[in-house]
C-alpha cells in the first residue's frame, strides 16, 4: 500500500530498520545495538543520573530504574514516570534514555524511567505490576527524590504508552497515589484490533498489524486469549467502560499508525467521561517518525510535547522563571 508520507520523512525510509518480533530475544539484540548508537551522542549536561533499583510486587524480582534529576535542586520539583516502549516486549533503561535527559533538562522535573518486566517471559500483570509499584515507591519516597507529589504525571509512548493509561486506571482502582496529568503517545490500547486503520495498515514502518497480533498474543500470554470477552481494561485500557476520575490526559497518534483510531476512541472516550483531554493527530507521519528529529513535523510534535508537559505538571504556575512558561 502506497502512504501519503510527509516529504522530509520520506529519504529515512529506506534507512529504517525492520522492526520484527517474532524472535523477541534477537529483536532485542538489534535494538540494542541501534540504541547505543543513539545513545552515545546524547549530552548529559545539567543532569544527575542515578541508576537504582527498588523491591518488586510481592513475589516479584526487584525493579531497575534510572532516575533523572536536575543538578543543584533547591525545592521539590514536578516529576514523570516514564515508561518506554517497545510493544510489550523489547525495551530497557537505554531505549529512551536521551528523551528522558531532555525531559529532565528542558523541563526542570525529576524523571523516573522503569525497567518493568517484558513480554513473552513476564506476561501481564508482570510488567504493568512492576510500573504501579514504582508509581507507589516515587510517591512514599517523594521527599528524597525532591519531587512535589501532587505534581506527578506518568508518560509513555506505545506499549509504554499503553502501560501508563493502564497505570493510572490501576491508581484510581486501588484509591493509589494520585496522578496529575497522562501523556500517551501513540498508545497500545486494544487487544481486539478491529479499528479501521488497524485492518488497513498492514505494511507501515517500524509498526503494522502483524507486529501488534504478535505483540498483544506476547502480552497476555497463556492465561488471556487476544480479542476474548475476558480480556481486562487494566491490560487493554480501551476496554475500560468508566473513565471518570482519571487525570487530565494528552493524547497524540501518527496519520498512518495502526494504533491511530484506538488513541483517538480512547481520546473520545476520555472526553465524554468529563476529563480534560487533549488530542493530536499528526499529518503525513508513521509509527516512530520522530525519530526523523530534523524534520518539521518532529519538531512541532517535540514542540507540544514540552508546551502540554508543562501546563500539565503546573510547571508555569509552580515556577516564576519566565523561560519556563
């Protein structure tokens, strides 16, 4: 099938690596290795990076994390809990970790980046567990890490993405801590996958409906059937009937991304059960075509990503710095 591409995506095209998981543990290798080429450019500067890990679900191994701190903090700041991506099952520490220095940099937030367990050898709840844990460790452990904790939000993108509606509908279910604000990028949400565009892009880059069916039977595992009646919304957030409650959320899809409707239903979704949500589909692009950084429409979707952050985590109001509004 032939892609109304934007023309400054289009010359990375041929570049771009074949994203398969059906061998999860060589799709991890290859990953590896592409992000440390990522990684090594990444500048550091004016951020204490602090690589811990902390006690696990009952029963559980312990969790890893990379915490992301400014340098010289002087009073508690808004903080994120960032899970990355990476379809359930491919993904750590280093996958994101240049989003999370400029997040932390750019932003003046501590970020709390989470190695959760991945799919197919810790299917759900393993992983999503592993997030809520961390959300509660972060929030009992807030004055250490100089975070204000009713300035607390949670990010993904993709699977990560997904984790992080799955993690505040957890948060609301367990009367948890509560979150300020949800930014879902490009979210993993629908287990069913009968949405139009994930029946028509079959062929996209970096993701297609044959990454997802294979990403989602990882997901859920033995115990849990891809599109049964029994599936839960803590695993498919689009499943969820009730969202009312949940905190303000920003929502952004790419034009010709499989997981495109189910971000914009969930948006919707959102929307009627009263919470604020804001929705943004971004023309001409694909799963992952920011990692095209120079071209125009990755620049504005960076743009608005740092714009929603801040009002979401009442950076503005919490901080007279005029170059922080």
């Amino acid at each position: 099938m032939r892609y109304a591409f934007d023309p400054e995506l289009q010359p990375i095209l041929e570049f771009l690596p074949a994203l398969g998981i059906e061998d999860p543990v060589a799709a991890r290798t290859g990953f590896t290795t592409l992000i440390a080429q990522l990684n090594a450019a990444v500048d550091e500067s004016g951020v204490t990076i602090d690589n811990r890990t902390i006690a696990g679900p009952d029963g559980a191994p312990t969790i890893a994390l990379r915490i992301y701190s400014p340098m010289d903090l002087g009073a508690p700041v808004a903080g994120l809990l960032y899970l990355h991506g990476g379809g359930f099952v491919i993904g750590n520490l280093d996958s994101e970790h240049g989003s999370c220095v400029a997040l932390c940099r750019n932003l003046g937030i501590v970020v709390i980046s989470v190695d959760y367990r991945l799919a197919p050898e810790t299917p759900y709840p393993g992983g999503l567990e592993d997030c809520y844990a961390t959300l509660l460790w972060a929030h009992q452990n807030s004055a250490a890490l100089q975070l204000d904790p009713a300035r607390l939000g949670v990010f993904g993108q993709s699977a990560g993405g997904g984790l992080a509606a799955a993690t505040a509908l957890l948060a609301r279910e367990r009367n948890g801590p509560k979150l300020c604000f949800q930014y879902l990028g490009m979210p993993e949400l629908d287990d069913r996958l009968d949405t139009h565009s994930m029946r028509q892009y079959t062929d996209t880059p970096m993701w297609n409906r044959p990454n997802a069916e294979l990403s989602w039977n990882y997901y859920l595992g033995e115990g849990l059937q891809r599109g049964a009646d029994n599936v839960p919304c803590f695993a498919a957030p689009a499943r969820a009937e009730d969202l009312a409650g949940l905190p303000p959320a920003y929502i952004s899809t790419m034009e010709f991304d499989p997981l495109r409707d189910e971000g914009v239903l969930y948006a919707l979704k959102l929307m009627r059960a009263g919470v604020a949500t804001e929705l943004h589909c971004f023309p001409g692009t694909f799963h992952g075509s920011s990692l095209v950084a120079s071209a125009e429409v990755s620049r504005r979707e960076a743009a608005e990503m740092f714009t929603v952050l801040r009002r979401g985590l009442g950076i503005a109001a919490a901080n007279s710095n005029p170059e922080a509004k």
